[in-house]
C-alpha cells in the first residue's frame, strides 16, 4: 500500500532535478548571509550613533552569526521535507549536497537533537526516507518532454562576451575623443588602440550573435571538440558537481570522463566544463542528461543499468580551519578584560590644561557625551556619562564639577582614534579623569560586561564547532 501511495504521489507532483533542489537552499541561505551581513553594519551604525565602546560591534557581530547558524538549520530541515519528497535521484541530491555548501552530512540526514527541529519535522523526513528506500524509488527518471530535440547543443555562454564587448567600447570613448578634438599627443598610439578595440568590441559581439557550440549530447552519444563524437559506451561518467577554485569560490563543473574506448590521450579523458561559462544552468543540463539517458535505454544505444552520474569519490573538505574564527573572538573577550584589569599607572597619560569641555563638537550633538579637549594636544576625546536605564553608565562621573582651565590628568587605553568629525579626531577609551589626585570620571564595568559577553559568544561558537567537527569526524557513515 505504501508503495502505491508514493507512486501515485511520484505521478502527481513535480518531480525535480538534484540540481534545481540545491538551487532552492541555496537563494534561502544566501539571503539569510545577506540579512546578517545587514545586520553586522546596522551593529556598526548602532555603536557609532550611540557612542558607545566599539567593541561592541563584535557582540553585534557575534550575534547575528549565531541567529545566522540558528535560521540556515531551520530552513535546511524545511527543505530536507520538501527536497527528499520531490527529488529524482535521492542518493546524488545527499552526494552533492556536500560539495554545494548545504552539508548534508550522510549519518545526518535524519536531523540529530542539536538541529532546530520539531519531532513531528524529524519523523516526516524518516518517513519520507524510509518509503522511497522500501519502494525502491530513490531514483525515478524525470518525465520525457518534447521540448528537449533530438540533439542538445550546449553553447559558450553570452554574458562574458557581452561584458568584454561593453568593456572594450568603454575604451575607445577617451582616445576616440582625443582624436575628434585633435588634442591626441600621440595619434599614432590612440588610432592603434581604438583600433583594436574596436575589432575586439566587434569580435565579442559576432560571438554573442554566433556563439561556438561546446558541447552537444543525443541519445545515440556525445560530442566535444577535444573528443569529437563519441557514443556512450566510450563515456566512463558524465555528471554535474562543484568545485573550489583559487579564490576559494564554489563553482558548478559539468564533468565528462570517457574510458578507453573513446582512443582518446590519457590527458583529454576527463574533461571539465565550467556552467557559468555556458548558455545552459545544471537544471537544464542535468533534465537534459536524464532524458537522453532514458531515450538512448529505449532505442537500445545505452545499457539499463548504465550510471550518468557514477564519479570519483570526492574527500570532504576538513572544517578544523573554522576554529579560527573563535579563537579569534575569544582573544577579543581577553583583550577587553585585561583593559578592566589594569592599573592606572598602564594606561596612556596626558596631563594639561582643560581647552574644551562641551556636550557638542559643532552641530553634532550625540545623546548623554562629552567632548574634552586638554591644551597643545590634537586629539579630542568623547566620554560617554549616560544615566539612563540600560546605559551603560560610567562608574563614576563628576565631569559637571571640572572647568576649563582645570588642570587634569587623563587615562585612555588607546592612541587610535575611533572616529572622525571634520578635521578633529575623537578618541573614546577614557578610563580615568583625575584632578588634583581626586577622582572625577572613572569608565568602571562598561568594558568588563563587555569583555564577559564576548568570550560567552567565543566559548558558545567554539562548543558549536567542536560539536559540528566532532559529530562529521566519528559518526559520518562509511
């Protein structure tokens, strides 16, 4: 009975290509990174315009990552629901969700406990699981479709052409002009480069009209220029896959590896095809690639149990690197409350003169700050001496007490300065005003509630990946 639920299930929805699944988490998780890279700045924005420490950007910072990690596992369960049910080739869609960055790791396909799951998510997708493995239906073929012809060409994609020919007629516009207002100090040169521009403006363009055909594939084979046409008996694999350029991107490959058969030299049996650079996306080619398969069965060209989408086993990137990202932020949390722990005496001093002592600097006039200046020196610093409920108020402020003129001694914590306003340089890391060896400002806590909730988020964040790396290392499946 189950059997014949999931079949009729299979014949009234849309069945969909591992492809098009990862393509769906994948936009969701982007614009989840997009939302929290909004929220790092909006941190950003909050600390300037309050004026508070700046330290606290990286709270923000640390904040929005871990709602970040929190809503990616939620949408990754959703979609696990909707893509196990809908996917044509279950086994690939785990295979290559590992290369993709969605990471399903394979002893994690039924969310584990850390997962933001509910129990009645975690039994849908056993379910789901456990009927297309019992049905024996992990792997479905997609429905035939007249739209694809007799032969799939797979053509050099237009968008680079087209960015290189707007490029290149960009160019000529200065010399060109030069050359028009006869003000060229060499027109020998500028004829030459608008020249070539030109030809090569116009070479882009005829490729956009005329692109080169890549790749072509039929149910009778294949063809590429470097094999010519090849029947499908001399193709070891032919599948799609991602892979990690130099600059650490992701990249989607269309991947052909032929055998002996094909006569072919040994260095052009495994040939690579980059998606971006092609007018076809991996759904289209991956429908395309299930669809011959399927003719070629039926007229006999290609054996039943052929396998389009075998390939080299591919060792999963080590993730060891992201502690990194802890340590980091765990040495900020250090670095914070050692500024708690130090004595006056290791502090930066300047003695003087008080030359300004106003809550505004010009028309800018922030809630609840001060703005201290001490004779003969350019730096203005800003002190914060809010009172108000969830302030972060300073342990001792007696800075309405101090007169210009004053003589004082300032303790600040660093020569940098924070922030700029015109031509002035405001420095904020007052620790101590001191006048006549009394006591008149003392920042206090602000820095240490500071320093504890960034190595809460160092220590959490590291327990997180210990867990992730852990879990990958002695529980993935064999």
């Amino acid at each position: 009975m189950a059997n014949v639920y999931f079949y009729a299930s299979i014949f009234f929805m849309q069945i969909i290509t591992v492809s098009k699944a990862l393509a769906s988490i994948q936009k969701k998780i982007k614009i989840a990174a997009v939302i929290m890279i909004f929220g790092w700045g909006l941190s950003m924005f909050i600390v300037i315009q309050l004026n508070v420490v700046f330290h606290w950007v990286f709270v923000g910072v640390s904040f929005f990552l871990i709602i970040f990690m929190l809503v990616r596992s939620y949408l990754i369960v959703k979609w696990k629901i909707w893509a196990f049910e809908h996917v044509n080739n279950l086994p690939d869609l785990i295979e290559k969700a590992q290369t993709s960055g969605v990471r399903i790791i394979r002893s994690d396909i039924i969310p584990g406990k850390s997962a933001i799951c509910s129990e009645a998510d975690r039994q849908k997708i056993f379910e789901i699981v456990q009927r297309r493995i019992n049905s024996n239906t992990t792997v479905v073929d997609l429905a035939d479709n007249n739209a694809i012809p007799h032969t799939f060409k797979i053509e050099d994609g237009k968008k680079n052409s087209l960015m290189i020919a707007v490029a290149c007629f960009c160019m000529v516009y200065m010399p060109f002009s030069r050359l028009y207002s006869e003000t060229s100090k060499h027109p020998e040169n500028d004829y030459a480069f608008v020249t070539i521009l030109l030809l090569a403006g116009f070479y882009f363009l005829y490729k956009i009209i005329s692109p080169t055909v890549i790749l072509s594939l039929s149910s009778s084979g294949i063809w590429t220029k470097k094999s010519n046409f090849q029947k499908w008996k001399a193709v070891e694999s032919i599948y799609l896959d991602f892979e990690t350029d130099h600059q650490g991107q992701r990249l989607s490959y269309l991947i052909i590896v032929f055998n002996a058969l094909s006569g072919m030299e040994t260095k052009n049996l495994t040939q690579k095809f980059n998606v971006a650079d092609l007018n076809k996306d991996t759904d289209e080619i991956e429908y395309a690639i299930s669809i011959y398969k399927q003719r070629g069965v039926k007229s006999g060209q290609i054996s039943a149990d052929y396998d389009f989408s075998k390939k080299p086993v591919v060792d999963e990137d080590n993730p060891w690197w992201l502690l990194i990202i802890p340590f980091i932020i765990l040495l900020i949390g250090s670095f914070l409350m050692y500024r708690t722990t130090r004595l006056k005496e290791e502090y930066y001093i300047l003695k003087g003169k008080i030359s300004y002592l106003e809550n505004t600097i010009g028309t800018y006039k922030p809630r609840a700050t001060k703005y201290i200046k001490i004779e003969n020196s350019p730096t203005m610093f800003d002190i914060f001496v809010g009172k108000e409920s969830g302030d972060f108020s300073p342990e001792l402020d007696k800075t309405d007490e101090l007169k210009l003129n004053d003589e004082v001694t300032l303790y600040y914590s660093s020569t940098s300065t924070q922030k700029q306003y015109g031509n002035i340089s405001l420095n904020n890391s007052i620790q101590f005003i001191e006048k006549e060896n009394e006591l008149y400002f003392h920042e206090g806590t602000k820095n240490k509630i500071a320093a504890y909730i960034v190595l809460t988020a160092g220590v959490l964040f590291l327990i997180i990946i210990l867990i992730v790396i852990l879990r990958k290392k002695y529980f993935r499946q064999a």
